[in-house]
C-alpha cells in the first residue's frame, strides 16, 4: 500500500481542476470550507497527480482562492494509472456519502460545543440542520400512500428533539428510499413497522 511521505507547499496557480469533475459545489459550499479553514487551519491537503492535476480538493482549491491564499499544501499520487486517477476522484467523493451519523452521539456533541460558546455553523451544519435538533418534524412529514408518520422524540430540558421518525401501514421499497434519503442528511433515521 502506497503512503505519501510529504506534504508539499504549491503556489495556488499551479493546480489544474480536472474538468471531468462530476461533484459540484455550490457558493455556500465553499463559503462554509473557507469559515472553515479560517477557524481550523487548512487541515486537509489537495491531492495532485503526476501532472499538476487536481484528484481530490476543488473545493478546497475554491475556497483557498475565495481567502486569497498564494499557497495550498498538496500531496503527489504520481503513482496512480490514469483509470485509477479518474476512479479516485469519484471514490473520494462517493465514499463519504455513505457513512451516517449517531444521532445521539452528534446531539452531545453540538450541545457541548454550543454550551462552550461555539459557532456551531462552523461544524458545517446549516442553522435549518441544528434547528431539527429542536423541532418536532412529524408535520413536515409528506404524505407517502397510506402510511402514517409518528414521531417518537427524546426530551432534553425543555427541548423536544426527534431522533427516529416511525411511519406505519404499506410503505413500497422506492417510498421508503425516498424517506430515507430526504432524513438521513439530517440526522433522523427513518425506520418501518407494519
């Protein structure tokens, strides 16, 4: 298994976006990596290829530039084939998406970062995220078929916070990918019964 040994300092006009890049990244986006590498520090370096080619981090790339960095750490995968190269930069991208969150995990750890004072934006939550934390979303629910939604929350304090929605009755297999998708980004697991 191949393993960088440097990090490398490049001058930001060095680096080649790769045109076939199929992930997007709106201004908010990159708004929020630049709040970011403002706080944390850029933590995270650009990966190139043998040929100044960007694989993974055009993101980074635009937000660097949006704070008028002249350089930006870089690691050198030279030694990818060119199949590889283009299956990385779709495997970086894909990778992440698939992993998902404790909900009670995430919820002590926002609470205790906002009980320190924290600017919890700066975790890369959007305030309509952190205010699920504190609403009840069973209103918001859409209708799907015949099946019903039930929330079943967990109370906090004084703050009710939803962690699981429960729907109930015939959910098809495509109604409950669906569900599925629209929560998961949010924190709350959809599950079914009946």
């Amino acid at each position: 298994m191949m393993m960088p040994e440097k990090v490398e300092k490049w001058p930001i006009d060095r680096l080649i976006p790769f045109a076939g890049n199929a992930r997007t990244h709106s201004e908010s986006q990159v708004g929020k990596v630049a709040a970011s590498m403002k706080e944390f520090g850029f933590t995270s370096p650009i990966l190139v290829d043998g040929k100044d080619g960007i694989i993974a981090g055009h993101c980074r790339l635009m937000a660097a530039r949006k704070l008028g960095l002249a350089e930006v750490p870089v690691i050198v995968l030279d030694h990818l084939s060119d199949a590889q190269r283009r299956a990385y930069i779709l495997a970086d991208n894909k990778l992440a998406l698939d992993a998902g969150w404790d909900s009670e995990l995430l919820e002590a750890a926002l609470i205790a970062l906002s009980e320190d004072g924290f600017d919890l934006e700066l975790t890369g939550f959007a305030p309509g995220e952190l205010d699920l934390l504190s609403e009840e979303v069973s209103a918001e629910l859409p209708s799907w078929g015949s099946a019903k939604a039930t929330e079943q929350p967990r109370a906090k304090g004084d703050v009710l916070q939803v962690a699981e929605i429960v729907l109930s009755g015939p959910v098809t297999a495509e109604d409950a990918e669906k569900l599925r998708a629209e929560y998961y980004g949010r924190g709350i697991k959809v599950s079914f019964r009946g």
